[in-house]
C-alpha cells in the first residue's frame, strides 16, 4: 500500500528472529481439537508463516511491492501458498489469499482480529474513536455500527429507491448528452461519482448536487480527496519508519492533519447537519436525530459517522460502476447484446423497466454485475485490521500487533473456488440470484466475491451499494450501447483492463473514457 518510500538509513530490525519457527514455547490453548495436537495429545511446532524472498533490515519488504502493490501480493500468495507475510518497516503484515483462512481469521476469531492500527490521522479523524471506519470496536463503535447497520439496511434503504432511480436516469442521460459527436468518448468516472454522492447524500441529509460543477459536490469531493491524501499511508511513512518521525515534526504533519479537520472539514459536515435537520425533506438523519437519546450518542459521533458514510459510499460504488462499464465495453458483443436482449424481454412482458426484487428474472444482468466485481475488485485489500491478541489459526501462530489483510486478486483468482479465473465468465453466476448482502453475511462456500469484507468489520452498505449499481445497469442498458472511444486512425480503441492505477485504497482504471450510443430499438 505504500508507493512513496522516504530513504532512511537504519538498523538491523528484531523481526529477524520472529521469521525463525515458533517452537515449543508458543502453542495453541490445549484442547481435543487442537491443529496442534496430535492424536495422543502432543504438543507440536507451529507452522512458519512464508515469507517473500528481498526483505531489507529495517526497512523489509517496502521497496518491492512496486506500483501495484495487490498484484505483488497475489504473485507472493500463488508461489508461498495462501498465507504470507511482508515486513513494512517495523510493521509485520499477514497477507490471507484464502476464503476459509480469511474466515477463521476474521469471522470465528473477529473479537481479537477487529482492531484498527494506530495513525496520526485516524486519530484526529475518529475525535476520540468515534465513526464506524477507524475505531477498535469498543462499546462506542458497537453503538455507532448499529446504528449504521440499521440506517443502511434493506428496510430503510427501500424507502428511497425511487430517489436512486432518480439518479440513474439523470446518469443516463447525461451520459448520453455528453458522448454525442465526441469520438474520443467521455471521462465517464466524474459523472458516476457524482451518481453515488447524490444517492448517499439524498437518503441521508435530503440534499442533492444539480451537476459536477455544483458547489456543493466540488467543495465535498475536495474535502473527501484532501482527506485521503492525508490518510494515505505513505503519508504517514513514520509509523512503517520510526527512525524518521523527526520529519513529521519539521514538516508539521499532524497540525495540518488537525487544521484541516477542525476549520474544514468539522464546519463544513456541521453546517450539513444542521440543514439536513431543518429543511422538509425527509432523510435518514432526521431518524438519526429522533432516536439520539435512545442510541446514547453525541453530536460528534453522529457528525463521524455521517463523514465515514459519505466517503466511504461515493468513491467505492462510483469506482465498481467504472470497473463494470469499462469491463462491458472491452466485451461488448458477447455481454452487451445479451443484457440488452434480456431486458427486452422483460419490458415487453411488464411495460416497464424490472426492479432489484425482480433480479431473477433479469438473471444474466445480476450475473454480470458480480461477475464484474469478481473480475476487477474495487480495492486490493480493503481497510487493514489488526490483531489485538495472539491468534493461531490453521497451524500458524499471528502475534498481537499483527496486521491482517485479505487479498482481493488472490482470492478473486483462485481458480480453486473461481474455474478459469482469468476469463470473464458471468456464466459462473447463472444460478446465483442470491443478493450480495445475503451471500456476504452467508456461509464462506457460497459466497460470490468478497469485495466487501469479513466479520465485524464487514461493509455495512452493501445493499445500498448493489441496489445502486443494478439500477444504474438496468437503465443503462435498456437505452444505450456502450462503444469504445475512437483514436486517432478512427479505429475504436477497447479499454486495456491491465492498465490501472492505485490510489492507496482502491484501484482505478487509468483512463476510463467510452462512448455512449442510443440504441434504435430500444423500448423505454
């Protein structure tokens, strides 16, 4: 995850002997179970958990991840096996590139593997851990998650999904408008990101954004950006790199981390708040509001929960949108037409466009939309945990302190669990009806991708997310044809799904621009 590395001279670091087997001195609690008992009920050594191969003294293994730092971690996990683990600085990393492991890790041992590492900005962010993204699950964060949970669920989220429809006809058209007469096709990312802070914002302050260039997206999209820059972690390369703290002292970091969340952000999400309570518009947070006293938390907490919710919702669904179509595009005869297809079938059966409930009979769209997912996860490894406790789990010691990370392009290209990973097959899923939020909450074997998480910590907007991205894909197709842009010999030029970029969190594609075309027939 860290791209930016500042050179400092160091020392042999301690964790040398830590890669040593861990021998008779560490086992597993004694029972009859035990993987590291035997059948008499002999203590026996615990397995060493792989290492790669370049790791520096102090500095590990920071300057071979490279640029794309989750495709290094698969390349890792398919040549040292399912579990390894990467020294960044003094940090020690386990990198899991198995469902059932991730599973015991994060599912059946959650209460000692749920903690957030330490950073200056997480710090000044929770307001004294506060929100449901960066606190260790305490009896706030337990309230806060509730809270989130209720507010996002199926439930509540059904009360406005004619505001998300809304949203992914105003899309269309707009896509549509804009790609006409331009050959080199439209950057599609801004106008899908606009789509997703418009559905979040709507259901939870009641406001919406009339374009990109509307203030209220530009000032929140800059704070959101300005946000990530300073959590990025190569940002905060001192807590990898003790040795050269001294430097977050020079430069002021943690003022300006402070600065920018007392006089900007904190006003901006109070002045929200306070609009979002007053105006007629019915919301999300007005319930927030009424049930305060009932959820014993402060004005703080729910001004957090509220910033978590906004960032986390916009850039995630708006990249998985980008991911889809850019996907969609590069396959365009063998997927579009039959989208397209299914869809007439069922406008000329019903008069009207299906709805999520109705997802099994526009089966082959829902198979794609997880299909896409599986084939371009949104983020390499999703936000880190950290070990509070020792954990052994599959014959392998995790001390505290540890943190733990799933790799999405390990796990999403097993052929073990996905035949012939890397075609994109939404085939896969042809019998899978089965709404993501059920398959994530369900038994490891059934699940479809695993983009949004594990255990406690598990996305808690999940429906909202798939809901938005179907109906985006529904309205989408029923009307247009996704076409590559031109080049400069006017031959379409399809996108090259290799070429991405990391923004620390989530993978983007590099220049995602494609054309939009009406379709003749189309019915609505």
């Amino acid at each position: 995850m860290l791209l930016i590395i500042t050179a400092a001279t160091g020392v042999v670091s301690s964790y040398i002997i830590l890669k040593r087997v861990l021998w008779t001195n560490i086992f597993m609690n004694k029972s009859s179970n035990s993987k590291n008992e035997d059948s008499n009920n002999t203590l026996i050594p615990f397995t060493q958990i792989p290492t790669p191969k370049g790791s520096l003294p102090y500095f590990g293994h920071l300057f071979i991840l490279g640029k794309h730092p989750g495709l290094k971690a698969a390349e890792w996990i398919k040549e040292l096996g399912p579990i390894i683990q990467v020294h960044l600085g003094v940090k020690r990393w386990v990198l899991i590139g198995d469902p059932f492991i991730a599973n015991e890790v994060f599912n059946s041992q959650g209460a000692s593997s749920s903690g957030r590492t330490f950073s200056l900005f997480t710090h000044h962010h929770a307001k004294g851990q506060r929100g449901i993204a960066t606190p260790n699950p305490d009896k706030r964060w337990k309230k806060a998650r509730a809270l989130a949970l209720e507010v996002l669920s199926p439930t509540n989220v059904n009360q406005y999904l004619n505001l998300i429809e809304n949203e992914a006809y105003d899309l269309v058209n707009y896509l549509l408008k804009t790609s006409k007469g331009q050959d080199q096709g439209v950057d599609i990312f801004k106008p899908l990101q606009l789509a997703s802070f418009n559905v979040i914002m709507t259901t939870c302050f009641g406001m919406r954004a009339e374009s990109i260039q509307d203030p209220l997206f530009r000032t929140m999209i800059g704070l959101i950006d300005e946000g990530m820059e300073k959590a990025d972690a190569s940002a905060d390369i001192s807590t990898f790199l003790p040795i050269i703290s001294f430097m977050d002292i020079i430069f002021q970091r943690e003022k300006g981390i402070a600065d920018f969340i007392r006089d900007k952000r904190d006003p901006l999400f109070r002045h929200l708040i306070q609009q979002a309570i007053e105006n007629e518009n019915d919301c999300l947070l007005k319930t927030i509001y009424k049930n305060k006293k009932i959820s014993r938390l402060d004005d703080d907490d729910i001004m957090v929960i509220m910033v978590d919710m906004v960032a986390g919702a916009t850039d995630t669904t708006a990249i998985t949108l980008t991911w889809a179509l850019m996907i969609l595009c590069r396959f365009r005869d063998d997927v579009q037409n039959r989208i397209c297809e299914e869809l007439d079938q069922f406008i000329k059966k019903y008069n009207r466009l299906p709805t999520f409930e109705e997802r099994n009979q526009v089966s082959f769209l829902f198979s794609v939309q997880k299909e896409c997912m599986r084939y371009k996860p949104t983020t390499p490894f999703g936000l880190p945990h950290e070990a509070t406790k020792d954990l052994h789990c599959h014959g392998y010691h995790i001390p505290k302190g540890t943190i733990l990370i799933s790799c999405m392009n390990a796990l999403h290209q097993d052929p073990n669990i996905y035949p012939e990973p890397e075609k994109f097959n939404p085939e896969r899923f042809s019998n899978d009806s089965k709404p993501m939020y059920a398959s994530a909450n369900g038994k490891t074997e059934n699940r479809d991708h695993f983009n949004f998480g594990w255990g406690r910590r598990i996305c808690p907007g999940i429906y909202l997310a798939e809901v938005e991205v179907f109906m985006v894909l529904v309205r989408l197709f029923s009307k247009v044809t996704i076409e590559a842009r031109m080049n400069t010999r006017d031959c379409p030029e399809y996108p090259d799904l290799d070429d991405e970029r990391n923004n620390g969190v989530t993978i983007m594609p590099v220049s995602p621009r494609l054309r939009f075309v009406e379709r003749s027939s189309h019915l609505v």
